[in-house]
C-alpha cells in the first residue's frame, strides 16, 4: 500500500494522508540551522549541535507520536484544526504534504478555507522560515483565528530533559513587537538567543506555556485557541514558548500569507545589551529585516533549488528504468547530504543527545557526499583525524560543536583507524588534490601533537599492523563495524554499557573483516605511497597485507564462507561449528571487495553462501541462524531478539557491500538484484509493511526470524545512504573515481542495454553513453572520448571547464 507518491520533476514525495505508518519526516537546512519536519510539521530546530543547541523542544517516546512542533492551529467559528492534521487531529477536507529537497509544504484545507505552511531554512542563514497562506474558498467572508505555537528548548537537550529542579526557574523571555525573544542563561553563560518573529503585528501572543495550552490542557486541545485567545502572558520560569494569534477576516476569494522566523542569534560578548536586561536585538533585526519583501522567501525557494540542482548535476543517470534513476538522481545523493550533516546525530529514532559525529560513521558517509561538496569533505576528514590518538586509534565519537572527542565512549573500536583511510582516499580519487596529505592535523584535538594528515594514515594502518592476534588476524578491540560484537566485553549487570564493559585490549578476539578492510584499504595506503615515492614504506605495507590476506583465506575460511571473527577464548564466530550465528554478512562483503580469494575461487564460493543462507525477499539478513539465548561472550549481537538489528536483521548498511562484492565478480544481475531489494522507490508498494519513510533508506529491516518481517527502523541516519550511493554509482552504473581519473566498469543486468550519465568531475563534465547491445553484464569492449578511441578505461582527465562526450560499449 502506498501513502502517497514520488513527484520526480518537482523532486518531492507527495504524501495524501497525514495518517501515514509513522511519521516521515525531511531535513531543513544543510549548513548549520537544522530543522527537522514530519509530515504533520512535527520536528524540532537546533543549531550544529542536536544536544548543545537545541531551539525547540521534542518529546520522544510520547504518545500519541510527534506531539511537537512547528504548529498553526486555524480557528473557524467552533471549529479547530492544523492545516498538517496534528495535533488536534480534526479531519480535514483536504491534506497533502510535499517533502522536497530541504523544504516541505503542507497544505490542508476545511470549510472552504485552503492553508498552506511552507517551510525552509534558508541558505546563509541560521533560521528556519515558515510562510502561512490563508485562502477562503468560500462564498461568504470568513473571519478566522491564525495560531502559530512553538515550545522551546533551554539550550541543552540532555540538561532539558533531565535537570528540572533549576530548570522550571532559569526561563526568560522578551517581547518586542511582532518578535518573541528566548534568552534563558543569556545573562550568565550564553551569548546567544533564539527568536521567533511574524512579519505583521499579532493580535496577542503567549509566551508561557501555562497560559497558552494550560495546566492540564495539552497541544491538541490548546486552552488559548479553544478559548478567549491569547492573554499576553510572560514567561518567568517554567516552559517558554512562542504563541501568537492573528484575528483574519478574509472576503471570498481573498488569502494572505503571513511570513513566521525562527532565528539563532549569537552576540559578541561585549555587545550583548541593548540597556541593562535588555537583550541587544540588532542581529535579530537585520536577520528578520532579510526577509521582510513579500518575494525573500520566494527568493530563499529559488536559491535552494538552484543549490540542489548544482549539487545533484555532479551525477546524474538516466537509464529509462524510473525508480532507479529516481533513487540516484534524487534522493539517495539528497540521503547523503542528510547523513554527511548529521552522522548519526538526530533523526526521529536517534534523540540527539546520545551520539555525535562517529568516526567510522562520517568517514563512511564521506564515500558517498565527496563528489557533492568536495571542499566540505575536506574540512570534514581534518576534523575527524584530529580526534585520532597518537597510536593511530581513535575517539569513537566526537560533538560536532566543540569537535573534541566524546570521552565517554573512549576508543578501542579497532575498525575506526582503517576508515579513516578509506575516507582520505574517497578524497584524492575525486579531486586529485594531494595537498590535503600535507596539512597539519592535531593529535587527539593537542595542537602540540600535530603531525601532516600523512602521518595520520600511516598511523592508521600503522595500528591494525601491530595489533594482530594468534591467528595473524588485526585484533578487534572493543568492536569492529558491528557494534555489537563485542568479544572483549562480558556485561552481566543491566545498564551496563555492553560495548564498554570490560578491556577493549584483548590480546586473542581477532575480526576477519577487519582482516578484509586491511587488504582492501591498506591497500589504498600503499598506491598512495608509492605515488608520493615511499617504494620501501609500500612494498613493507604490501608484505604485511599478502600475511593478512593469507590469513583470511586459512584461519578466516570456513570452507565454504569467511568467518567472522575468533573469540577471547580462541573460539570460532561465524563457523559450521557454531550452533547460531554460523554465517555473517560482513566478512562476505568485505573480503570479496577485497578481492580476498578472487582468483581462487573463494569470493565466488563465500557470494554463494550468501544468497543460499542469508537471503530473503525483503533483503539480505546479517546472519543465520539467529541467536536465541544471551551469550556472554558475545555481547549485545545476543542480546536483541532474533531478526531485530544485528541479531539477522537485514542491516541495510551491509547490503551494498555484497552488490559491491557480486560486481567485484561481474555478476550485474545478481548485483541488481540485491540493490533492488532495499532500495526505497522499489518498496514503495510495501509501506504498511516497511513502515518507514519510502524515499529514504532505513538502518534496519526485520529479518525473516521476526515477527514483523519486513518492517523498516531507524530510518535516514545510516551508513547505507553512502555505500548505497557507491554501489550503484560506482559498482553498478560504473563510473569510478580513481587516482588516475574516472574509469568506467558498469556490471548491470541484462536489461539494461543503454544508459546515459552525466559526471563532473574535476572541475570538467563528462557526458557518459553506455551500449550494451547483447545484454553483457560486464567487460568494456570499446571506449571514445569525442569520438577518439583511448587505450583502457580510465579517462584522462580534462581541463577544468572542459564537457566532453564519452561512449563506452560493453561486451
Ligand atoms: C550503527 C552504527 C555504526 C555501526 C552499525 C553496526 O549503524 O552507527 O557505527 O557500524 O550500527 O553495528
Ligand atoms: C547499538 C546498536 C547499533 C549502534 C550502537 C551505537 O549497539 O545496535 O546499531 O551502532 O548501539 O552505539
């Protein structure tokens, strides 16, 4: 069943019913204001930091759902409702949500009075806008009541929901005109304010929540809006928000539109009063004075799009197959971007309070938005390597506003190192700019510490090097990409951490997928000496690859798939021997890409086990057969009901990899196949069962041992948006960044006989026509550059400016 449908000239999901599964939300806002709008304008507002800066407040886990957010209630006569149905609920005559590219329009309609709430955060600027336009459609004058109502957030999220002894008594507010100011702790410690702004003189506003929706009254059943209207109440403690009422009265055929901010505003600290208490609003001002023409937020509109349609021109296919050029052309790279700005931050499954920036999460998010903002990945790979450590390992995570290190989390997740690697070389394939090599990076954010970003990758893989176990295999510290394998750790006692209970030295827990990422990124590391003539440093980091590689093909090999890991006792994961949890995906996709067994037929035989034991319809699961009990020494994998998140859940994230891996072998179709099964446009039909948003990946799906098969978690925030991109950009579609420039190597199904692509890259365009007259899955028999025959498949590499035609048949 469908809840709605892609809009794909206009680039939006269109949704038709506010009732959808649950609700599906977009992100305003890529540089520093985020916002985040569910289809019902549930969401909320912070700035850089979900945790340190949050605007507006959230309540997760509240029923009913998405109580929150950017809220216009309309009250006609007797009558109340939201034009976004929430959070009164009425039903309405119309209802249509469109979540576009970093806007989302809601229009909703009742009584012959049409209202559409528009909102976007602007380029440039730390605000969201919400533009409200009222029509009567009607035959008769309708004199209405307009409400806008946001609550806010005093500041940190965590201290927020948690800290209410001083907090019922620190809030403040001012009013000034149409302008409603939050300054809670501006007098002490904060130099910065929120304010929230129409462009019109209200008939009466609120500011204490108390007033507003009363005591024991609640956001669906506002006492302000079903009464009197509002009284002009200040906050003193308590809950602060922003209330106002408008009294319209509109002739047949009339609408006007009010235009409503929310703005962040920081002050120099000697600039910060106006007058003794008196909040210095000159920012403000001019913030609220950009958008004072009736056209700015047209103008703001027309800015976003014509920034989206840069962006998404670095790549775009068009391969006559709908969903599939729907999904790379539209919202796999707009996921990217989403995830990029976010890590694994803020989403409606992630509270924004627990995560920041994770280190192998953003380094992995880079694969997929380096061809977008080259310049933004840059500064993204300097701040992340300067959480490494000296020894080459890593925070695990770090705060996006202060960019340090959280020391909570610690380190010891002995995967972290290699993609950092993984992230750099992303880089200087898509930009050829070698001088990132050379800036000067902290160690462990100690200036005093730091060293060229060189030497941050030698250290890398410098640290997986010299930390191998029995089997020659790199040690896996607290956990490698699976969280919740956690070897070292034995936490018995609830609320114990299970990924930071116990050593994260443990000198016998090996990870066989490690052992893939060292082949297939240390790799990377030794192409990058030797073209900086570090021969003796290559061929040495050669040497210690073939012993891994070795390694994994004897202790690693199972017999008919790799192993997973062996544990502190020296015991098999991942084995026949094993009584669950005998096969895992991971080490499946990541020695195949590799390149692990290539050649002697073990990649096959591992991509075989794979699609035997670990598919299903709705995806590939993480592993079978699934665990059932709690097993000590194994940690949080076991601890999750069978079919839920790593415990054979179709993890998403590793879904790639194995269209990766079976493209590695030239098996298009196959690769097809399993892209196609998680890919939302192709699930679209299934949203009663999937759940989550159809535009955008999930983290998880419930695998087969479920009862709710099939059904999507933890969408938008997940690694799978990146290696989603590369699989089907790079392994399927075939244009592959190298350091030499792009090569192209499609691997597709037979059906695809023609496709064209076109790729900025390096400052040039290259438009791409792939032929494929028999069907051929892989092999390029011939390639033109305007009509020129070049030796190979790597393009050299044009002149910036330059657009140059490239045909690429296949066979
Ligand atoms: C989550 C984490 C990621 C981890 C994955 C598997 O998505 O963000 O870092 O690799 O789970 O445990
Ligand atoms: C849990 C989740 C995993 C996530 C981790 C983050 O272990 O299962 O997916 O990566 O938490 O710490």
């Amino acid at each position: 069943m469908r809840f709605g449908y892609f809009d794909d000239a206009r680039r939006e999901y269109v949704i038709t019913t506010p009732r959808t599964p649950l609700p599906w939300i977009n992100y305003l806002g890529s540089e520093a204001f985020f916002t985040l709008c569910s289809n019902t304008a549930g969401g909320y507002a912070f700035y850089r930091d979900a945790r340190l800066r949050r605007l507006t407040r959230y309540r997760y886990n509240n029923c009913p759902l998405d109580s929150e957010g950017f809220r216009i209630y309309i009250k006609d006569g007797e009558s109340v409702w939201n034009p976004g149905w929430q959070p009164v609920q009425t039903g309405l005559d119309r209802y249509e949500c469109r979540h576009g590219l970093g806007y989302t329009v809601i229009e909703g309609e009742k009584d012959g009075v049409a209202v559409s709430q528009e909102l976007l955060v602007p380029q440039g600027d730390d605000c969201l806008l919400m533009r409200v336009t009222v029509r009567n459609d009607g035959k008769t004058e309708k004199k209405l009541r307009l409400f806008p109502y946001v609550e806010f957030c005093l500041w940190d999220a965590m201290d927020d929901g948690s800290n209410f002894q001083r907090n019922y008594s620190t809030g403040e507010v001012e009013v000034c005109g149409a302008a409603i100011y939050h300054k809670t702790e501006y007098r002490e410690r904060r130099d910065h304010y929120a304010v929230f702004w129409a462009d019109r003189k209200p008939d009466g506003f609120d500011t204490s929540r108390e007033a507003f929706i009363g005591v024991y009254g609640s956001p669906a059943r506002p006492e302000a809006v079903f009464g009197e209207g509002c009284t002009g109440s200040a906050a003193h403690g308590w809950q602060p928000v922003a209330a106002q009422q408008f009294d319209l009265s509109l002739a047949p055929g009339e609408s006007t539109a009010i235009l409503f901010g929310l703005g962040y505003i920081e002050n120099p600290r000697d600039e910060k009063w106006a007058a003794p208490g008196v909040v210095n609003k000159k920012r403000a001002e001019a913030m609220i004075a950009r958008y004072a023409a009736p056209a700015a937020f047209d103008g703001a509109m027309e800015a976003l799009r014509a920034h989206w349609d840069a962006l998404l021109s670095n790549y775009r296919v068009s391969s006559g197959e709908e969903k599939l050029d729907r999904m790379v052309n539209i919202w796999n790279q707009y996921q990217c971007m989403v995830t990029f700005n976010m890590s694994r931050s803020a989403s409606y499954f992630e509270s924004g309070m627990g995560r920041g920036m994770g280190f192998r999460d953003s380094c992995q998010d880079l694969l997929g938005f380096v061809h977008m903002i080259p310049e933004r990945a840059r500064e993204r790979i300097l701040d992340i390597a300067a959480t490494q450590f000296p020894d080459g390992s890593a925070y695990h995570q770090y705060q996006p506003l202060t960019k340090k290190g959280n020391l909570a989390v610690g380190s010891g997740f002995n995967d972290d190192p290699l993609w950092l690697i993984a992230g750099v070389d992303a880089y200087l394939r898509e930009t050829g700019d070698w001088s990132i090599l050379d800036e000067r990076v902290d160690f462990d954010n100690d200036p005093s510490l730091a060293q060229p970003l060189l030497e941050h990758l030698r250290r890398s893989f410098d640290y997986t090097r010299t930390h191998l176990g029995p089997h020659g295999l790199p040690l896996i510290g607290r956990a490698d990409w699976n969280d919740c394998l956690n070897l070292n750790c034995f936490s018995e006692h609830p609320g114990e951490s299970f990924q930071t209970t116990g050593p994260s030295e443990g000198p016998v827990a090996e990870s066989v997928f490690i052992a893939g990422m060292f082949v297939k990124y240390g790799r990377a590391w030794t192409e990058i000496c030797r073209r900086l003539g570090l021969e003796d440093e290559a061929a040495a980091g050669d040497e210690a690859i073939a012993a891994v590689e070795k390694a994994a093909l004897t202790s690693g090999w199972d017999g008919a798939w790799f192993r997973r890991a062996f544990d502190a006792f020296g015991k098999v994961v991942g084995g026949k021997e094993c009584e669950e949890g005998q096969i895992f995906i991971e080490p499946q996709g990541m020695c195949v890409m590799a390149g692990i067994g290539k050649e002697t037929g073990e990649a096959a035989r591992a991509l075989e086990s794979v699609r035997e034991r670990l598919d299903t319809k709705y995806g590939i699961v993480l592993l079978q057969p699934a665990y059932t009990r709690y097993h000590l020494e194994l940690g949080e994998i076991t601890s999750y009901p069978p079919g839920y998140k790593e415990n054979a859940g179709i993890f998403c994230h590793n879904n790639p990899w194995i269209v990766c891996a079976e493209a590695e072998l030239g098996h298009g179709e196959r690769a097809f196949e399993v892209y196609r099964r998680t890919a939302p446009a192709y699930i679209e039909s299934i949203s009663e069962i999937h759940r989550t948003e159809p535009y955008v990946y999930s983290q998880m799906i419930a695998g087969r041992d479920a009862p709710s098969f099939g059904e999507g978690k933890n969408s938008w925030l997940t690694g799978t948006a990146a290696w989603t991109f590369v699989s089907v950009s790079q392994a399927i579609l075939g244009v592959q960044p190298t350091l030499d420039g792009l090569r192209i190597d499609p691997c597709v199904p037979a059906f695809l006989r023609r496709f064209t692509l076109c790729r900025r890259y390096r400052g040039a365009v290259y438009e791409i026509t792939v032929e494929n007259p028999d069907g051929a899955e892989k092999g390029v028999r011939s390639v033109t550059v305007d009509g020129l025959p070049i030796e190979g498949q790597v393009l050299p590499v044009q002149p910036e400016g330059a657009r140059v035609s490239v045909v690429v048949y296949m066979g």
